[in-house]
C-alpha cells in the first residue's frame, strides 16, 4: 500500500505566501490555520521517510496547541490511520518517542493491517481503535545483516537492546502478561480485532467512521 502524507509544512508556509506575504512574519498566522487543517494521517509501508514525516507533524502540531496556550485536554487530536505489514524499526521507534512526548493526544486506528512495526507504532497511541475486521500481528521481527563476524556480533547484541525495548513497549501498552509475552515472542501471533481487544492491544472496536 502507498503511504499517504499531507503537503509538507513547508507547502503550507509557501502557500501563505502567495496569499500575503506579510502573512508569514508570525506563527501565529500559522496557528490561525489549526482549524482548517486536517490532522489526520494514514500509515502504510514505514520507512524512514514515513518516520520522519509523522515525526515532523507531531512536533509541528504540539508546536500549533503550545502557541495557542491549549491544554492536553483541549486539544484536538491527531489520528493516525493505519494499515501497515511492516518495515523499518528505526522509523517505527522514531513515531513511537514522538507519540510519547506529545502532549497533543495521538490516537491510532487500524483501518485494516497492523503487523510487525506496524503493530508496535499502533500500540503507542494515547487512544487506540480499530475496524471490526481489522487484525494484528506481533513478532519481533527480521535481523537480517551482512559483514564480518565481528559486525554480525556487534550488531547482533545491539538488535538484543532492541528486542529487550520492543518488550518493554509492548508490556507497557498493552495488558499482555510477560508470561504470554515469552510464549508467543519467538513466533508470529495473529490476533482479530477481538482477540487485541481482550488483550489490550486496542481500547476499542469503532462501528462508526467517526472517532471519538
């Protein structure tokens, strides 16, 4: 699935400009523009860019609330959709520290697929919803490295701080025990929008397109 992400913010200034360049001296004419802009993202593939992006739009909308003296609780959320099998952990840990700090509140719906580093970056929504029919996969993932020994090696104790992460991560945001976590860590587990439900892997199953 292609990745879908708003103009830039960058082309949010530029198109300020062409309107009035006077316009673009304060950020504050850019939090005048907090209504009228959606914050609603979806996720497919990650990779760096994916990270980056999401990252960026975070920061950019905590900065917008932060300006207008918002409190967490009066701010609008950001929603981020996704239907993702996977990809990049280094861009999946980048969204997950940028939902963790934001006090913007992030909400996570998974519209379809939430595997892998998918499944990790739903997880560290402060809200997470899913579709009735979507579904979940856990594992911890592909090590795959080349080079000498010595740099299997080294990287190979780097991915255990990784896993020894993704661990904590996951005991922290949803209601798996660590017990099931070691029982189910060294293969795929698939889960319905029920069964992420009953272990806290999402707070609720929506049946209305409008997410509260």
């Amino acid at each position: 699935m292609s990745n879908f992400i708003k103009p830039t913010i960058s082309d949010l200034l530029n198109g300020l400009k062409e309107n009035n360049t006077e316009a673009i001296k304060s950020f504050d004419t850019v939090v005048n523009l907090h209504s009228n802009y959606n914050r609603q993202f979806i996720v497919g593939d990650i990779d760096p860019d994916v990270g980056e992006s999401i990252e960026a739009y975070i920061r950019f909308f905590n900065k917008m609330d932060d300006e207008a003296g918002l409190e967490p609780k009066d701010r609008e959320p950001i929603m981020i959709f996704i239907d993702s099998y996977g990809g990049d952990l280094g861009a999946c840990f980048t969204m997950i520290d940028a939902i963790a700090m934001s006090k913007t509140p992030v909400y996570t719906i998974n519209i379809g697929s939430a595997y892998s580093a998918g499944f990790f970056t739903f997880i560290a929504g402060h809200k997470k919803f899913a579709y009735p029919h979507s579904s979940f996969l856990y594992h911890e993932g592909s090590a795959g490295t080349s080079g000498t020994a010595g740099q299997f090696e080294n990287f190979s104790a780097f991915y255990k701080k990784q896993l020894a992460q993704l661990k904590e991560h996951t005991l922290k945001h949803t209601n798996i025990t660590e017990e099931k976590y070691n029982e189910i860590k060294k293969e795929d587990f698939w889960m319905t929008a029920e069964e992420a439900l009953a272990l806290g892997v999402c707070d609720e199953i929506i049946t209305s397109l409008e997410v509260k």
